[in-house]
C-alpha cells in the first residue's frame, strides 16, 4: 500500500508542498522528540516538517537535518521545512527568521508563516524574548500599536530578500484573508488552522479553495490524547479498509487536499507512517457532516479568544 508522505500539492507561487507534515510541538523530552522525527524522515519517509520559534524544538529539527545529511541518510533539501513568526515578533520578523534558520542550520524555510493575527508587547528577559508577556495580574500585554498586517507585508519582504521561499498565515479567518489580500494584493500561499473531522470549518474551506490558498489541518487528531481517533464513524471506516483510525483522519484530508500535521513522541507509531487510500466522496462528505452536527475546537489559547473563530471555547 502507497505511503501518505509521497503526495503533494501546488502552492500558488508554483512549488509542491507534500500532504503529510510532521508536526513537532513537544510535550515530550529531547530524546524522545529526536527519535520520533529521526524515524518520520528515515523510516516514514515524511518529506515535511512543520515548527515555529514558538514550539522551541527548531534547535534539534537543525541538529537531526544535519546529522542525517551527513550520514547520507536523507538530503536536507528535499526535506520542505515550514517555520513561523510569533506575535512577540509582530514587529520585527527579521530577528525571529534570523533565530529560527540560525536554528535550523538553514538559509532559507521553503514556507514562513504568521503563527497568529495578534501582536505582543516585545518583552525580553535573561532567556531572551518573551513569548506570551503577561502583567503581574496574568493578563497577556498585547501591543496596542500593533496591526497583524505590518507583519503579513514584512513576511513579504522577507520572501523577497530570499529568506523563505512562500509566505503563509494561520489562524486568519475568511475578513482577515480579505483584508491582507485588499491591502497587499499578495495572496497567501496558505492559512494553517485546526481542522478535522469535529471541525471541517466549511466557509473557511470553500473560501480557501476558491482563492486558492492551501489549507493546513493543524491538531488534526485533537490534540494531546488524540480523541478525534475515537469518533465512531472514523472507526468503522477504519474497520472497513483495515486500517488505523489516524490513517482515517489523514486519507479524509489529503482527499479535500489539505495538509496534514499529526504530532507523535512514540517513534514506534510514527515509523509506520500513514497509509494512502481511496475514500469515496460519500464518506468525506460524511466526515464533514459529522463535523457539522458535533463541532468542537479543542485547541483554544486565550489570546485567540474574540477573533471570530468558528466554534471557540
Ligand atoms: P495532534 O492532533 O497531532 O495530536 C497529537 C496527539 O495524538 C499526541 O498526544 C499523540 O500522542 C497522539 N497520537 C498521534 N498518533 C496517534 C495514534 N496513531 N494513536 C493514538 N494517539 C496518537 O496534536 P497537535 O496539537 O500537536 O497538532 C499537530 C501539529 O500541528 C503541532 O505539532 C504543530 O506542528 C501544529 N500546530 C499548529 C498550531 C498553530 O497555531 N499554527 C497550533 C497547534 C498545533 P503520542 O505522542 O503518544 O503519539
């Protein structure tokens, strides 16, 4: 049976960007994250991986690229790397590419992205930047002066110097998509949010299609303890072509052409991979459905909180 890792799909500025991602926020330790991603690029063949300065895992994806360029056992440059800039960098997104491919042993990332359309006070301590700069009462210092679109054109700028190859967003909804497309006329090769089959966010996906901006289903199992892999329909469909209940949630994306960014610490799972196969148009379109009647968000920060998310909280 076909792997999930070998199929892609055409960004607007030409390139292909593979279905399959993996994701490396950590709730593991070191060791344990090294293994996992070792065995997605060795083994489970991923093409992709997708991180953020925020996720503080950009220093061993670098260490492990490296470690297996030199052994021969892949070539950092087919591997599609995606990074992200964090609100506390709303501002200056220079330094953020800087720390991150300073990170990644990279020149460039082949997709940078705005990991949210908020903007952070730039708070610094001993550990250097601040990543969610809170007041003595635990209240997050948003800037006031800041406009998410002043980092959506500087993430512009930086494509143009030659520091990423495409520009992304994630976590904009369809007004704000219509506002940085309005006042840049660049569309964004991509919006990464959460989607699954408990948030198929229909609009949002019709609108993406129709401009075509490639989506990315972040959280795609629900996140820690994966309880999207437990819903009923996904399991008899896993029952009937024999496979796991992830291998649902991957094929139901890839079928709507959507990337796909599972996260996994247990290298014994994700040496597996994920297995490519045909399911009808019914059955997405049964996913979907489902979505629609029991919605549930399971990633809700706080600072997305009023943005106009479908389904928060
Ligand atoms: P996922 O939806 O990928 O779920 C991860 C959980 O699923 C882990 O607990 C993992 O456990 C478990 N899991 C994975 N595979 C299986 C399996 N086959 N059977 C049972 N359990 C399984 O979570 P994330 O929220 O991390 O999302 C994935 C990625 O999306 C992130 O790593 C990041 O790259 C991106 N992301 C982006 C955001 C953004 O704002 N742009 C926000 C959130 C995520 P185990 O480790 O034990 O396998």
């Amino acid at each position: 049976m076909a792997s999930a890792s070998s199929v892609t799909v055409k960004l607007n500025t030409g390139a292909e960007i593979p279905l399959l991602g993996f994701g490396t926020v950590s709730e593991d330790n070191v060791e344990n994250f090294k293994e996992a991603l070792t065995a997605a690029l060795v083994d489970a063949k991923y093409k992709h991986i997708d991180t953020a300065w925020w996720y503080n895992t950009e220093p061993y994806i670098g260490e492990i690229l490296e470690s297996l360029d030199k052994s021969g056992k892949i070539k950092k440059e087919d591997i599609f790397i995606t990074t992200k800039v964090w609100p506390c960098f709303w501002n200056d997104p220079e330094n953020s590419i800087e720390i991150s491919l300073k990170n990644l042993k990279l020149d460039k990332v082949d997709l940078l992205l705005q990991h949210w359309p908020v903007c952070f006070q730039k708070v610094e301590d001993s550990n250097g930047r601040v990543g969610l700069p809170k007041d003595a009462a635990g209240n997050i210092l948003y800037d006031k002066n800041g406009d998410y679109l002043v980092t959506y054109k500087k993430l512009l700028k930086l494509k143009d110097e030659g520091k990423a190859k495409a520009v992304g967003v994630s976590n904009f909804t369809i007004e704000m998509l219509e506002r940085v497309i309005k006042e840049t006329n660049v569309v964004p090769a991509c919006n990464q949010v959460e989607m699954h089959p408990h948030l198929p966010q229909l609009d949002l996906y019709n609108y993406c299609t129709e401009k075509g901006i490639v989506l990315e289903a972040y959280s795609p199992f629900g996140s820690s303890g994966a309880p999207n892999l437990k819903i009923p329909l996904v399991k008899e469909l896993a029952s009937k072509y024999d496979v796991t209940p992830a291998d649902i949630i991957v094929n139901y994306s890839i079928a709507k052409k959507i990337v796909i960014l599972p996260r996994s610490s247990n290298a014994e799972r994700v040496k597996k991979g994920y297995k490519l196969i045909n399911l009808e148009k019914s059955e997405v379109d049964a996913l979907d459905q489902f979505g629609v009647t029991h919605p549930q968000r399971f990633v809700n920060d706080p600072w997305g909180k009023g943005l106009g998310f479908e389904h928060w909280g």
